[in-house]
C-alpha cells in the first residue's frame, strides 16, 4: 500500500516474492507504523515525511540553516 501511493520506494522483490527493503525504507516504515499507532492519517504521515525528506536534503546539501 505505502509504496502505490509514494511513501516509500518500490521495493526489489525476491524470487518467492517478497518484498527487501533498504535501511532507508525500513526507518521510514518504522515511522510510518508509529505514526498510525498514534492515529495519524496516512495523508498527514506523507506531509510529515515530506518535511522530514526536505529537511534532511537541506542537511545533506549544507543549508541545514539551525542556530
């Protein structure tokens, strides 16, 4: 579900058909997962990665801004 709708990469599947996620897609499942335990709508845990995503390519890039 989460990958047909853009929250994370489609994964590489395996011979018997399984998905193998990256380290990168497991944290971010792991986020996903926390956040609708929490009661967070999918459409508000895809602005929250949006941001998060955002914010760590300003890091990545040294616009990290910050104090």
């Amino acid at each position: 579900m989460f990958e047909s709708i853009g929250l994370i990469a489609p994964a590489h599947r395996r011979q018997a058909g399984y998905r193998c996620f990256d380290g990168n897609a497991i944290k971010t499942l792991r986020f996903i997962q926390r956040a609708r335990r929490l009661g967070i709508l999918v459409r508000d845990v895809a602005k929250l990665l949006d941001l998060w995503r955002d914010c760590s390519q300003r890091r990545s890039q040294g616009n990290g801004g910050g104090a």
